[in-house]
C-alpha cells in the first residue's frame, strides 16, 4: 500500500482522471438500479410464506378508510346523517377526485333493481337445500292462497305502483330467497338500508367506506389526501351541530408513521450530526475531516448498489435503508486511519500500523454479512451483499485516499492530548473493580441471555397518535364486525379454480355459523360460483321443477288468483321462469352488476386468482376454529397477530442460525490471519462475551427483539468484531515490538463509539417505537461491546502475553500452560525447542523462525557444544533465535546479540528471554567488550560490523565462529587464528597460543 500511495502522489493526473474515471461508471450503474418497495421481501421465504407473499401481493385488506357518521343529540334524525352523507360524498368526488377510487355505503335506488334483476334473471344460482326445502313450502295450497291475498293487498296500496311488477313477476317471492345470499357479502345483521345509506339499526350511525387511489405505502401522496379529508369533516362537523363523522383506516398510520420517522430523524440525526462534526474537527484540528471520513463510506455504497445492479438489476429498498445505518462500520477504518496518521505522520510506519488490521476486521465483518445470504429473504440476502461489498470496499478506500487527503502537519507538532486521548489513556484492563465489574456483568447475564422475547407483532413498532387510536376505538365500537374480521383467502391458477375452493369453504362457513361456533361471514360464496357449481344447481333447479310440479302451480295459480281479480295471463313470467332452461354466467356478467363491488373480493393476476371472505369469531374459540379452517385446501388466513407470526415466527431461529455461521466464518478468517488457534479464539471470545450481556442485559430490562432492532443487531456484531481485532491487534504489537500503541487503538475506537452513540443512539430520543427499539438495542450493544473489549479482553491479552513476558516468562499456550525452561535440568529437551519456539510464537514471524530453526537445529547443537560457559558476542542476530539459544545452553553466561535492522531488533528484545540480564541485543557497540572473548559471525551479505570486528579479533577473542560459507574468513586465519572444525555450515576459529 505504501508503495501504491507513491506510486498515486507521482501520476497525480492520472490517478485523478481514473478515480473520477471509476466513480462516475459505478455511479451511473448505482442509478440504474431498480428499487424494490415491497416490504414482504423482508419476511423469510418457505412454502407457506410464499403463498402468503403472493396472496397479500394481490389482495387488499387495511388500505380502505371507513367513515362513520353519528348523531349528537337525541335531536338528530336519520335524514340528517343521510344529508350529511351526501354531502360529503358530493365534497369528496368533487375536491378529492384523484385521491378516491370509490365510494360505498349508498345503494341508488337504481341499483336496487338491477339486483333484483340480476338474481331474478339467475335464481337457480342463488338457491341452496334450505331454500328448496321453502320453495316446496310455498308450493303447500294453503300457503299460495295466503301470498296470493298479501300480494292483492300489496297492489291496491299506496306502495302498488312500486311492487307490482315485482308481484306478476314472482307472486310467491322465490327472488327474495335468492336475495338473501346478497345480505352475506356484510358482515353481521347489526345494519339496516335507510335512503339508500347503510345504518345501524338504532339508526344513530351511519358507515361509509372509502377506497383510497394510492397505497398505505405512498405516504406522500395519503399526507395530502388525509389533510384534504381531515379540512372537509371539520367543516361539515362545524355545520352540522348535531351530527359529527370520524374516519379512519391502516393509511392514516402509515401516513403518521412516515411523518414521525422523517421528524424524528430532521430532529434527533440533525442535532446528533452537528454536534459529530464539531467534535472531529476539534479533535482532528482540520474542517475537512468530516468530507474525508465519509467519502470511503459513500464509494462503498454505490460500489455495492453498482454490483447489485450488474448482478441482479434491483435491490430491496429496504435493505438501502437499514444499509445506510450499518455503513456506521466502514467509518471506523477511516477513523482507524486518521488517529494512526495523527499520532504517526511516518507514511510507511503507517501503512505497517493500519493495513493488516482494517483488512481483517473488513474481511471479517464482510464474511458475517454474507452470512445473512443463509436467510431465505430476498431483503436480508440484498441487505448482507450490499453491506459486505460496501465495507471492504471502503476499507481499500480508506486506505488509498485518507493518507492521499489529510494533511500531515510539517515537522514534529507537539499536539496537546484532547479529552478523548486522556479517556484512552486510561488502562482500563488494570483497574481491577472493572474486570471484577464485567466479568461479574457477564456472570449475571448467563441466567438472562436466553430469555429474550420475539416480538413478532409489527403494529407494536407502529407509531401510534393518540388521536388516531381515538379514532379507531370510535369507529371499531360503531362498526363493529365491519371494522374488525380475519379474512380467509382462497386462490388457485384461474379464477374458476379459485372459485371452487371458495364455494367449499363457503358451505364450511355456512355450517359452522349454524352451529355458533362463528359470529357470522361476509362471502361471495352464495353469489360467484364456479362453472361446476353452477351445473350442479341448474341441474337441481331442473330437477326440482318437474313438469308436473310445474303443471300444479300453474293450475293453482290460474284457479286461486281469480278470486282476486288476476287474469290467467298474470303470471306469465313465473311460468317461463319454472320451464326455462339457464345457462352458467362468467365472471364479466356478475362483474356488470356494480352495486355487488366484486372487486373487494375478486382478484386475478398473472397465474394466480385470489377469492376472499372475511369471517367473525370469538377470541376465546378464534384459535381452534381457524385451525379446522387451515385444513381447507388452497386456503390462506389473513389475521394480523397469526399473519406475523407465519412470516416472523421462524425469524429468530434463523437469526440464531445466522450467528452461528458468521462465528465458524469469522473465526476461520481469523485463523487465517492470526495462523493461531488461540489469537483466534481469544479475539472472537469478546465478541460471545458481548452478545451474552446485552442479550442478559435486554432480557434483564424486558427489551424484546423484533424484526428491525434484530438486523441492527449484525451492526452491532460488526462493531464489536472491528473492536476485538483492533484490541488484540494493539496489544500484539506490543507483545512482538514493546511498542505501546494501545492508546492510538482505543482513540480510534472511542471516536466510533461516540459516532455511533451520536448517530444511532441520538435515535433513543425519537418518539417513534421502531427507531427508539434500534437505538436501545444499538446503545446496549456498543457498550457491551467497548467494555468488554476495553476491560476483559485488555486484561486477558495482559493476564497470557503481557505479564508473562515482563517477566521472562512465556506466553500461555492453547493448554493454558506456560513453557518454562527448567535452568537446573541437563536434559537438552530436544535441543530447547519448546523453549526457543515459545519465545516468538503469536508472532508474524512465529512460522519462519521455527522453519529456521529447524533446518539449522543440528548447527545450533554443534555450535553450542564449542562454548564452555563463557560469554558470547553474536553479529548479525537477526531475531535472535541462536543467541536465545546459546543463552539457554550457557545460562550463567551474558549472550550479546547484534542487529541493526530496527523491527527484528525490536522483535528480538522483546521476546520473553531477553528481559533476562543475561541475554542482550544491541544496535552498536560500546567502547569496552573486554569480557567477550568468543564471537559469532553469522551473514556475510552485511559490511556494517566489519570494522569492530577486525577490532574485536585482533585485541581480545580467541575463539570465532562463522555460520556463513561464504564468509571471507581468511583474514581471521591470517590474525594467526587456526580452522578446529568445517563440516555442514559451521567454521570454528581459534586463536593460536
């Protein structure tokens, strides 16, 4: 990377023509991209849920607004709610015309005939066994005689001008049977007709329902429609004193929903933002920053929304906007930059510092992102892409053009430590009453964390006025069953199918209301029938009308009607209707009538044809029954508390699931990395620990998980895996390197937590449940998260490297075992390995060097074997491995090793051995060695000793040891020094007496 940085500040133009080059294709790709606002795609697929998605897709059942218009005063008649009504349908159609699609609750007087006309045309359509069974009663002598007399009463008075042709047409009211399967697309009998209106029946209340034009989900478009209609009903109420109209219906919470989000995020995000950026500016002393931080975080996001649109075309809406709330990661790699750069203005330095652990806390952060690819959710799956590419892209990001954008201040500026360095200078793993007090947290939340509760209610995340749940209340106590029902759906691939499965479900409901085990239904299935149920009933109608059955009514009609005047031709009509032979109707013939608004229960898209009824049940039995219903083939039920629990109940399970993949994934990438069972495990313990308090925590406070706060919950496993990597890798440079920087790392991430608390945790003052359920989730979990990692995983890295090695002891092994070299023991434990190991293990270079030592182990003995306990100077050192080695062999004797490359020096001292007096390594040399009388020589490649070594041989060493054939030695032979031994690589020299 540091090469590459160069490489970017020499092309200057070139760098920035492809950077705007590249920004500019992936931002014309990102708006190309389709996005998806169906909020079902959030819920996990499978069969069942499947067939849900796809009914609610078609179906309509909470964007209806129902009005309800009600006397005031003992006063008010029931003309004036009729006037009232008319009023406000004749305002509405001609102020409201583009927001309503309909209005029902008037049935013209027109529509009243054709109705009947309609059922009359088609009466065999109409009849069941029962009204057969009443049929045959009317047939009964006695009973014709009696309808006849009503029917001439009828004519003679004041109303016969209306009923008469409804007499001659069907003297003995065979339609009115039919009619009646006409009052079961209502639910319940609490409503009667009155000028055309539908009211109670104490007719103090009268229901209107409207269609709304535009979906509960364009909230824009309803702001403005139920603001027009709120002005409308306030003046109406203002002019009629005695009669007021309350509305509502699902759009008026979707619109106050969207309106509360957008006030609470202007609020709670704008006063959180500005104070974010003062803060980095006052920290960073630059008025830049805060454009520098975001820019790595905002490529990351079109480059996702670009890959997304290349590989799929769309992306779940949203998953952009739960996305945009998780990019809060990616702006700790910046912030991860920019304090190293802050403290540490050395580029390269810089690059050594930061690259390793940004790209593996990206990488793994990325991997448990993937993870949610396991969901079977089209927005999770989305959700998990979008996150991954946009974090490890804006951690490569943020690694070019952070150090390319800041400014380094010239030369060495003392910068006065802020208040966020001095908390971070606090160690806080060494203040014992902290690691007591997480640890005894932790401890405590192991008999809560898995009682945490599934709320799978989404209206208890709803946003819910006062004044709206008034409203509601008013209007379900006057409507009743009208307002409140749990809708059955059947569907099937044509409409005919769906229709067949609906007249099965309907003779169902039919039974079940007979017995009282259902309050009542609402059903086409009396009306619409399929082709097949339609022959079944002309074939009984057929059937039912012998011809001399036929023949009898005739005679009997013509005989008993003459008494009362009616001539022999008088009922004609009945007699063509007893003799005629019907044909089955299609759809588009019930679709003609329009007072029966079919289209409230028909639906047919595509290959899928939905048919619904809405049914009435007791609480106490509702669960039972709607269980014997479920049987039903091609059958769906749509109740809000069991519709959530179909799509959500297996939400958290999966959930559990997806922690469990993410923990096997990162922990692989971790091993990866660290090339370490145990750094790997002990990086991803903090992360366990964490989720176990703040699920105890949650649980402890009755704080339920639910469909938003559980995603934002993967926010808070990518923060606290970013937070372990960073800790572990701080206190690992400073295991290898002694170099303290773990005050640089908590710095960095101090600054994401404020971030984080500002940003997310402002959202604990909205007022709206969703956000404020995000925030409380979010704040428990980024302080679980920075305690843990501050505190418990501090002194746990202190507890097995730190003090070990301050010591001289060595680091615990996956055992929990230290290996110590026993001094007073003479066995070689085969040549210290153990020993020599432990001094570099957890290390980068842990696996060269025991590459290294085992390839010269054999030299290592020979060469330990010509020393007999004396002191031994070492050149060329390199990370000390043999002069650890020969201190081990000769432990009462000082061992020097030499080294002048910085960072294997620093590795070198710092391993557990060298905090022994006895063992030393050093960059240059003192003036007086006069105890050194044996040196090794181990390279040839470097000249930088040669000087003090010619010195050192021709004063004071009697004995020289070169590990380097190609060592020109020869002119140590010729400082009348002696070759005792040249066999496998070791030169053994000694002075001649």
């Amino acid at each position: 990377m540091f090469n590459f940085n160069k490489y970017l500040k020499q092309h200057k133009f070139l760098a920035i023509f492809s950077a705007i080059l590249i920004v500019s294709l992936l931002t014309f790709l990102a708006s190309k991209i389709n996005l998806e606002e169906d909020i079902t795609s959030l819920i996990p697929e499978g069969a069942q849920q499947d067939v849900l998605k796809k009914v609610l897709d078609q179906t309509e059942f909470s964007d209806k607004i129902i009005i309800t218009i009600s006397s005031t005063s003992e006063k008010s008649s029931p003309e004036e709610l009729t006037k009232y009504a008319q009023r406000l349908i004749d305002t509405i159609h001609s102020d409201l015309p583009e927001y309503v699609k309909n209005i029902q609750g008037k049935v013209p007087e027109e529509g009243i005939l054709e109705i009947y006309d309609f059922v009359y045309d088609n009466l065999p359509l109409f009849l069941n066994n029962s009204d057969y069974e009443a049929i045959n009663n009317r047939l009964q002598l006695d009973t014709i005689q009696q309808r006849l007399k009503n029917d001439y009463k009828s004519i003679i008075s004041p109303t016969g001008l209306v009923t008469k042709d409804f007499i001659f047409k069907d003297p003995l009211s065979f339609t009115n049977l039919g009619l009646k399967k006409l009052e079961e697309l209502q639910v319940g009998d609490d409503f009667k007709l009155y000028n055309s209106f539908l009211l109670t029946k104490d007719e103090k209340h009268l229901l209107l329902f409207l269609s709304p034009t535009f979906p509960a989900s364009e909230t824009d478009m309803n702001t403005v429609f139920i603001e027009k209609l709120k002005e409308i009903q306030n003046s109406l109420n203002a002019e009629y004193s005695s009669v007021n109209a309350e509305f509502f219906g699902g759009v008026l919470y979707s619109v106050a929903n969207a309106n509360q989000i957008k006030r609470d995020i202007k609020l709670t995000l704008g006063f959180a933002s500005g104070v974010l950026l003062l803060l980095l500016i006052f920290y960073y002393r630059r008025f830049y920053i805060p454009l520098i931080l975001f820019v790595p975080s905002i490529i990351g996001a079109i480059t996702a929304i670009a890959v997304l649109y290349v590989f799929k075309g769309s992306i779940s809406a949203i998953s952009v906007g739960i996305g945009a709330i998780l990019l809060g990661i990616s702006l700790d790699y910046a912030l991860h930059i920019l304090t190293h750069y802050k403290n540490n203005n050395d580029l390269n330095q810089l690059y050594k510092d930061v690259t390793g652990p940004i790209l593996m806390s990206s990488s793994t952060t990325a991997v448990a992102f993937l993870c949610l690819l396991f969901v079977k959710s089209e927005a999770l799956n989305d959700l998990g892409i979008f996150a991954a590419v946009s974090v490890l892209v804006a951690s490569i990001i943020a690694l070019i053009l952070i150090p390319i954008l800041y400014k380094v201040p010239k030369g060495k500026v003392n910068i006065k430590d802020t208040f966020i360095d001095k908390i971070a200078g606090i160690a806080y793993h060494k203040k014992s009453f902290l690691v007591i007090a997480v640890l005894g947290l932790f401890v405590f939340s192991l008999f809560y964390f898995t009682k945490v509760q599934f709320n799978n209610d989404l209206s208890a995340i709803n946003f819910e006025p006062i004044e709206i749940k008034q409203a509601e209340e008013q209007v379900q106590a006057i409507a009743g069953n009208a307002a409140k029902s749990i809708y059955l759906v059947t569907y099937g691939n044509t409409t005919d199918e769906a229709l067949e499965t609906n007249n099965e479900l309907y003779e169902k409901l039919n039974i079940l209301k007979d017995s009282g085990d259902i309050e009542g239904f609402s059903s086409i299935g009396g009306v619409v029938l399929s082709t097949n149920t339609q022959l079944d009933k002309i074939n009984k109608w057929k059937d039912f009308w012998t011809p001399e059955r036929q023949e009898f009514l005739k005679s009997t009609l013509i005989t008993e009607s003459s008494e009362f005047g009616f001539r022999p031709e008088s009922f004609e009509s009945l007699y063509d209707q007893i003799s005629k032979d019907f044909d089955p109707i299609y759809l588009e013939d019930y679709r003609k009538t329009k007072t029966l608004y079919l289209d409230d229960f028909l639906s047919s898209k595509q290959d899928l044809a939905t048919v619904t009824t809405s049914i009435n049940l007791d609480p106490e039995t509702s669960e039972e029954i709607l269980t014997t219903l479920k049987e039903t083939k091609n059958v769906v039920i749509i109740d809000r508390k069991q519709l959530n629990q179909s799509f959500l109940g297996n939400l958290k399970s999966d959930f559990n699931q997806l922690i469990s993949y993410s923990i096997i994934a990162v922990f692989l990438i971790l091993l990866i990395c660290y090339r370490s069972f145990v750094l790997s495990f002990l990086t991803l313990l903090p992360i366990g620990i964490t989720w176990v308090i703040a699920l105890g925590m949650m649980a402890f406070f009755n704080i339920e998980f639910n469909i938003l706060n559980i995603i934002i919950s993967t926010f808070i496993f990518g923060l606290g895996l970013d937070y372990s990597i960073f800790i572990t890798n701080a206190f690992l440079k400073e295991y290898e390197y002694g170099t303290r920087v773990l005050k640089t790392y908590r710095t960095s991430i101090l600054l994401s937590v404020i971030t984080t608390l500002l940003g997310i945790g402002a959202l604990f003052f909205a007022k709206h449940p969703a956000l404020r359920s995000i925030s409380i989730v979010s704040i428990i979990g980024v302080f679980s998260a920075v305690s843990v990692a501050f505190i418990l995983q501090g002194a746990i890295f202190d507890f097995l490297f730190i003090k070990p090695r301050e010591k001289g002891l060595a680091p615990y092994t996956a055992l929990g075992l230290s290996i110590n070299y026993n001094k007073n023991s003479t066995k070689d434990k085969l040549y210290f390995k153990k020993e020599i190991i432990a001094n570099y293990r957890y290390k980068k270079i842990f696996r060269s060097v025991k590459r290294d030592f085992e390839n010269n182990k054999e030299r290592y003995l020979k060469v330990a074997e010509f020393f007999d306990n004396e002191n031994i100077l070492q050149f060329y050192s390199d990370y000390g491995l043999l002069a650890i080695y020969l201190y081990y062999k000769n432990p009462n004797k000082l061992v020097t090793g030499f080294e002048l490359d910085p960072e294997k020096l620093q590795i070198a001292n710092n391993c557990y051995a060298a905090q022994s007096e006895k063992l030393n390594f050093k960059d240059e040399l003192s003036q007086n060695f006069s105890e050194f009388k044996s040196i090794v020589i181990s390279k040839s490649s470097s000249k930088l000793f040669e000087k003090e070594i010619h010195q050192l041989v021709a004063k004071q060493v009697n004995k020289v040891i070169v590990l380097d054939t190609d060592y020109p030695y020869q002119w140590i032979v010729d400082s009348n020094f002696e070759i005792l031994y040249r066999q496998n690589g070791v030169i053994l020299l000694k002075k001649m007496v």
